[in-house]
C-alpha cells in the first residue's frame, strides 16, 4: 500500500507483506509485535507507527478509562454476590472484654463448721471471651432469592461493560476511517495542486510564445490559490482526525501514526432483514442487561414476599470468663460454659411494609418489561435504518468509483485536445476541477460505507 501524501510529516515505511508459508493470522501477530516494539524502543516517536483498524481497536479497549471504570463496577457486583450468598453460611464470630466494676461488699452464706461460703465476692475486674456461632437454616427463601438478584445484577453490570467496549469499537473505527478519509482526500487534493501546477506551467510557457491571452494564465493561478487552500483545509481536518485516534487509542499527541488498512469498500450485505433483527436481539449487550435486570427485579419481589413465612436459626457459642457469669456462685477464676439453641421467628403483622416492598418491586419488574419491549422496537428500526444506509453507501461507492473513471477519461481526452489546440485553458481547468471532485466524492463514498458498515456491526452486536 502506498504511503498517503495527506498524512503529515510522515515518511513511506513498511505497512505490510505477504510471507511465504505465512498465514494470515500470523501476518496480524507479526504487525502487532511490529507495533508494540515501535512503541517501546526508545527514539520510536521519532518514526511512524503503522496501525491498522485491528490493532487501534485493541488498544482503545486495553486502554480506554471507561472499560476500565465498568470493569471494575462488574467487579464489585461479583463481590456482592459473594456477600448475598455468605448469608446461608455460618456466621462464627470471636468476642472479648474487659469490665471494671467498683468494689462491693462480699456476701456468703455461714457454714455448720463456721466458715462462711462466699457466694457473692468482690472481683472489680471481670474478663469475658465467647466463640460464637450462628446459622441459619431457614429463611423462607429470602437469602436465596436476594442471592439470586445479586447474581443477576452482576450479570447486567457485565452486559453494561459489553456495551460500553462495543461502543468504544464504533467510537474507534468510525475515528480511524474518518482519519483515512481525511489523509486520502489529502494526498487527492495534493495530486490535484501538482497536476494544476504542471498545466500552469505549461501555460506560462504559451503566454510567453504568445499562443494565448494572458486572461488564461490569470484564470489558472486563481485555480490554483483554491485548491492550494484545500490543500490547507485537508492537512488540518487530517491531523484533527489522527488527534481525535490518538485520543482513543491513549497514543501521546505528538506520536506519528500511519494509518495501514486501505479504504475500500465493504462487501455486499448476505443475510436478510429478519436474521439480523433475531441475531441484534439475541447479541446487544444492552438488551441483555435489561433482561438480567428484569430478573433481578422478580428475585428481588420474591425476597420482599418471603418476609411472610418464619425463619429458623441454629445458634450456639462457648464463653470463657473470669468470672464467668453462667455459673454460680461468682469465682474469680477462668471457668468455661457453652450453649446451644435453636431459634424461629415469623412476623405476623408488620404494619404494610412487606404488601409495600413487594409492590414496589413488582412495579419495577414491570416498569423494566415496558422498556424492554419499547428497546425490542427501537433495535428493530435500527437494524433496518443501518442496513438502509449500508446498502446505500456501497451502491454510492460503486457510482463514485464509475465517476472517477469517467472524470478521468475526460481528462484525458481533454489533455490530449489542449495538446492538439482544440481545447481551451478553460476545458482543461474545469475537467480537472471534475476530476479532483469526483474523487473527492469516492473517498467519502467509501469512507460513509465503511462507517455504515461499523453501525451496522454496532447495531446487529457482531462484529466482523
């Protein structure tokens, strides 16, 4: 592939080739170490860095802070799983103090003997330790049912990070071709400025034998000022696209980058309307999240109703204190006890607030179905507006194409009357002006097809 001229202070270097007994997968691999030792060598911004769409598209989702944020929110709704679900696990706890008391008077109880059995002393000092542990073995379905909607909630926060990188992929190839399209439609107006140079010169050399008017020449000069100010416009709106890539691709602003996958033109749609509209439901994340959360949504009203059945607990624990205050009469000594019970609760009135939480939830259950089918319509259109727009750019982009070659036929034709003198200043001029415009046309003929292409990917949920 040749290099653009559009591109910026940027050089012709290798962006590819074929390797004998080497497929195309490890051509991919071989370009991407390629890249990845440019960016590491030391003095590698210095050169250009070849980048092809893959590649961009890889490095903004490695590198972009919103992956990164919704990654970590998935995260943190796995841990919340984890939480909900050490609910109907075993609660062991380990507890210790220190109690000072003032000092009281000791109280026994006299003996046949004659000495006095001390069943209250005086110990200002008390020490208390107890293992304790808990469990319950019943909860009329609530910790499983919040349980349930946690792993559910995690499994929306993960469809919430598909999307998020699935918007980022658009975000990136729509960038990158808009980037093609300016460095292409650069090194086209260049072209066009050295062509117009080459006939003015040859028309200074007629006006100096005196063949032609001087209006000529005048006529071809202020053609020339037009396109040398394309030629301005182009290289800016090239770096300001190449800016907006190294802002997704988290490349440094002065980094030069070479953009390595050629514009052409997309291939003819192969599915039909119906397929893709199944396959966009089955596969965007969003639709996908509002499902998990709708279930999550019914877990949740399922919890909030099992406040009406009893729950059962199995609690035990061993104390070890001095003194310790299950035993009689107070030593001040370190002595063991332990306990085990069982206990059931069941709220028989709670003043509303279990009919109110369940209503609650069960009105946002439906609230999420009311989206779901309203999101169900909206993929629907989108996925035949995107298709719309597909087929219209590649039929665009094959009428762009026939005009190129018919721009560039007249050109010719007209280049060879100039030559003959049959042909005016003026002809040549405006059959360059086609010809500069109709490529013009096809660059951004393809360029809106490959990006009809991206929001066709974007909306079906596959990517090519």
């Amino acid at each position: 592939m040749a290099a653009h001229k559009g591109l910026p202070h940027t050089t012709d270097v290798w962006a590819g080739a074929s390797c004998p007994g080497v497929r195309g997968g490890s051509v991919k691999k071989l370009a991407g170490t390629f890249i990845v030792i440019a960016w590491m060598v030391p003095g590698a911004a210095a050169q250009d860095i070849p980048l092809v769409l893959e590649a961009a598209v890889a490095r903004a989702l490695k590198e972009s802070p919103r992956v990164a944020e919704l990654r970590a929110r998935e995260q943190g709704s796995r841990a919340a799983v984890d939480a909900r679900r050490s609910a109907i696990k075993p609660q062991v706890s380990l507890q210790a103090g220190y109690t000072r008391t003032n000092h009281v008077d000791v109280f026994g109880i006299p003996q046949p003997d004659g000495r006095l059995r001390v069943v209250y002393p005086d110990i200002p000092d008390n020490y208390r330790t107890r293992l304790d542990v808990v469990w319950p073995l019943y909860t009329g379905g609530r910790a499983e049912s919040l349980t349930h909607a946690a792993r559910a909630e995690a499994e929306a926060a993960g469809q919430d990070l598909a999307a998020v990188e699935a918007e980022l992929r658009f975000d990136t190839t729509r960038a990158y071709w808009s980037a093609v399209t300016a460095a292409e439609s650069t090194r086209v107006v260049e072209q066009a400025l050295e062509r117009t140079d080459a006939h003015l010169e040859d028309l200074r050399a007629r006006l100096d034998a005196g063949l032609i008017p001087p209006n000529e020449v005048l006529t071809a000069e202020a053609q020339r000022s037009r396109q040398e100010v394309q030629v301005i416009e182009s290289r800016n709106a090239s770096e300001l696209a190449l800016a907006d890539l190294r802002r997704l691709t988290n490349l440094a602003p002065e980094a030069r980058v070479r953009l390595a996958t050629p514009l052409t033109a997309p291939e003819a749609l192969a599915a039909d309307l119906a397929a893709q509209i199944a396959t966009a439901k089955a596969s965007r994340p969003e639709r996908a999240a509002l499902v998990d959360r709708i279930e999550a949504a019914a877990a949740r009203s399922a919890a909030a109703g099992s406040s009406a059945r009893p729950s059962v607990a199995v609690a035990g624990g061993v104390d070890y204190g001095r003194p310790n205050a299950r035993i009689f009469p107070r030593s001040d000594r370190w002595q063991d006890s332990w306990d085990v019970s069982v206990n059931a609760s069941w709220s028989l009135w709670d003043g509303g607030r279990r009919a109110a939480e369940t209503g609650e939830a069960a009105a946002a259950e439906r609230a999420l179905r009311a989206r779901l089918e309203e999101l169900d319509s909206l993929i629907a259109l989108e996925v035949r507006q995107r298709r719309l727009d597909l087929e219209a750019g590649i039929a665009a982009a094959r009428a762009a194409a026939h005009g190129v070659r018919s721009a560039a036929e007249a050109r010719r034709v007209v280049d060879e009357r100039f030559a003959a003198g049959v042909a005016t200043s003026t002809d040549m001029i405006d059959a360059q002006v086609a010809l500069l415009q109709a490529e013009l046309d096809r660059t951004r003929a393809l360029a809106s097809a490959r990006i009809a292409e991206a929001r066709l990917a974007r909306a079906i949920g596959q990517w090519p």
